[in-house]
C-alpha cells in the first residue's frame, strides 16, 4: 500500500446525507429519534443500512442475533476480518447520535476504500449489533457475538420476557440462533467503534478526540424490602414496618457511600414501586432497582460489597426482610493498546487534539474487548446530553471522527501486510 492512503478522508456529504435520511426513521419531536430494539422503526433503519451497503457493491450479512453487517472482501485468502461498529437501536425519545453515528461513519469508511480501490490485507466489515441498549436484553446482539450471552439471560431478562418473545418472534429469531451466532475469534482482526462520549469532559476541556482506556464495569440488582401492611392513619410511626422507609434510606446511603469512599464511581436507583401502593396503607413492599459501576475492577467489586452490606443494615434498622436478586453484570475492561496507539496516530495525522478518556456508559466494545484488540473513539457532546432528543455533537466533530476511524482503520489493515 502506498502513502496515498494517508490523505484518505470520507465523503463529507454523502455521510451527511445519509445521517439526515436515518434521522427521519423512527423521528421523535424535532430532533430526536425513538428506535427501541426490534421495534418496526428499529427493523426499518436496518433494512435502511442494508439496502445503502448493497447500492454500494458490499455484501450483507444478519447473523442469528440479528447482528446486521456490510462487507467488504480483500481477497485474500484466510484474511481476517477487522470490525467496525455500534448500533441502530435506540432507549425510546432518545438521540440521534448516540449508537448510530458509530455504524454510518463504518459504513462510510468502508464505501470511501472501495471507491478509491485501496488494497487491503483484511476484509472489513460495519456491523449493527442487536440492542445494545438493553430494552430486551442488555447487548443481546455483541455478547451473543462475544460468546457470552446464555440460556438464562433470555429467559430472565431484565427487560420484559413477554415482550422479548413477541419481538424475537417478529424479527423471525430465536433463542437457538442467537446463542449460535458466536464468532470465531480466530478471524477477527480486532474492533473498533466511533461513539459520541454522552458526557461532558471532552466539549469542557477542548479536545477533539477521546481515545477509551477503559469502559465502566456495570452490576444489576433488585432489592426488594419487606414489611407489613397496616393502615395509614392508626399504626404509630415507631411502630410500623414501613418497606418504603427502608428503601428510601438505602438511596439516601448509596449516594453517600459513592460520594465519600468511591468518589470515581457510579450508583443510581432508577425504579421504585411500592405494595399495595395506596395512599392510605402502609407499604408492604418496597422494590427497587439498583446499579452501580466503576471503571476498574478492584473499585466494583469493593463498591459492590459496601452497598450490599448498607442494604441489609437499613433492613435490620427498620425491622425489615430483605430479598436482593443479581440481574446481571458488564465488568470493566481495558481496551488494547495497540489500538489505542492507532487511534492516537490517526488523530494526530489529522491535525486532531486527543486525549485519553474512560467511558462511565456501557458500550459493544465492552463485549468484544476479550475476543480481539478493541479500540473505542470519543466525540464530544454538547453539554454531555445524551439519552435525550436534546443530544447533540457539532457535526465537525462527526466528520472528524469519521475520518479517524478511517485512518484508524488502515493503520491496523496495514499492519496485517
């Protein structure tokens, strides 16, 4: 390959282009979009993705996880495959960055290197995974990629089973075929994804490009506080065994927790219901929803123990039972080095600032960082919104990116020569 390759740059306006078409699938409100996994606007924008691979000369793939990919062959016999990607899924009224930029500016490398008959000694190849969001089953598409989805994750889901099955069956999937869509790691050259950060550092510091060093460990449980019902107006305060109070303390405790001994860590309680859940009667049950991460492993597995352990003492201080259920678990990675050093090339090559960054938001790369040498690239976000029609990344920033992934891209390719 010669060093024409260097001045390389994607297809500003057919990148753009395509973005404003995607845009319109699945349209929420003036600037955001509502693409839940395998909903009718999910299976649109990739038969969307497809149908702009085919026009472009490249072959398309769906695996049984109904990972939706575009090839492009090098001709080598036995050459590995370099993937690029993210997803097309959205949380319903979300974004219109988040995920989807990643499989667009995939799809645009690989058009702009077969335009300009770059040759190549690794087949490339952009990739969809199936709800990485996690609306149905939290990465279902990479982890079953990955090799590490199980039987068990599709039965108890974290999501709804009823509606998992009503999805799978409309998208023609089925248990079977997802937990054989596992790659072969031995053809794979490694992965690499371009996502906007969904936070705020890089737009605050004035960098253009984040490289990833490590992606946030996640855990998820359900704690559920038990006490006994009574009425409202005629059970003294001391005297009841209010699930509710339970609860409430342990959110007030986790929050401390994190702020005074694991000031780098995350911790959130997203649901609460309560039962009866009447006005007038005390709750009998208390059922949250808790997770927590933390970019390295050492932190999570010490945070875990320190919330756990808050969750049975506010228990016992309100004269409380208390049910806690694992859901399930991303543990933190380290992405490869050699990627990272590709990325940090590619940007510097563009005239790009570039500093290392860690994701505290789960990601695909999570699931493939243990299968190949994974690379992760950040683009700011305005204001860190993220996970909101309000999510918005400058569009030069967009095209920046696009072009490191390319650049990216045939500094790994070369290095298999």
């Amino acid at each position: 390959m010669d060093s024409n390759w260097k001045n390389l740059r994607i297809n500003e306006q057919r990148f753009k282009s395509d973005f404003d078409e995607l845009c319109q699938i699945g349209k929420f409100g003036a600037t955001g979009v509502s693409r839940p996994a395998l909903s009718d606007a999910h299976s649109e924008a990739r038969r969307w993705f497809h149908r702009k691979a085919r026009e472009a000369g490249l072959i398309t793939h769906i695996d049984g996880a109904g990972n939706h990919s575009a090839r492009l062959e090098c001709n080598r016999k036995g050459a590995k495959s370099l993937l690029m990607g993210s997803h097309l899924d959205s949380v319903p009224n979300g974004g219109r960055y988040d995920g989807a930029l990643g499989v667009l500016a995939a799809l645009e490398v690989l058009r702009s290197l077969k335009e300009n008959n770059i040759p190549l000694a690794v087949n490339l190849e952009a990739i969809d995974f199936t709800d990485e969001e996690g609306i149905l089953v939290s990465f279902l598409g990479s982890f079953a990629f990955s090799g590490k989805l199980t039987t068990e994750d599709l039965t108890n889901p974290r999501g709804n089973r009823l509606e998992l099955e009503n999805r799978l069956k409309q998208a023609g999937m089925s248990a079977e075929g997802i937990l054989a869509a596992r790659c072969d790691p031995g053809t794979l050259a490694g992965y690499l994804e371009l996502h906007v950060e969904q936070g705020p550092l890089l737009e605050a510091q004035g960098v253009d490009i984040g490289i990833v060093s490590n992606i946030s460990g996640i855990s998820f449980y359900r704690l559920t506080y038990i006490g006994k019902a009574g009425h409202a107006g005629t059970i003294s305060m001391q005297d009841r065994r209010d699930a509710s109070q339970g609860s409430s303390a342990f959110t007030l405790a986790a929050r401390q927790i994190v702020l005074e001994q694991f000031p780098e860590c995350f911790s959130n309680v997203g649901v609460a219901r309560y039962e009866p859940g009447l006005f007038n009667v005390i709750p009998e049950k208390a059922e949250i929803a808790l997770e927590f991460r933390s970019a390295y492993m050492d932190q999570f597995t010490k945070l875990k123990s320190a919330l756990l352990q808050r969750a049975e003492e506010e228990a016992a201080r309100f004269n409380l039972g208390l049910n806690i259920e694992f859901l399930g678990q991303r543990i933190p990675v380290e992405l490869d080095e050699t990627m990272r050093h590709a990325i940090l090339e590619a940007s510097e090559s563009l005239g790009l600032r570039s500093a290392p960054i860690i994701s505290r938001a789960g990601h695909d790369a999570q699931a493939m960082a243990d299968v190949c040498p994974t690379g992760m690239i950040f683009i700011p976000s305005v204001a860190g919104i993220s996970h909101s029609p309000d999510e918005l990344t400058h569009w030069q920033d967009c095209v920046n990116g696009a072009n490191v992934l390319l650049q990216t891209a045939l500094r790994i390719a070369i290095s298999f020569s």
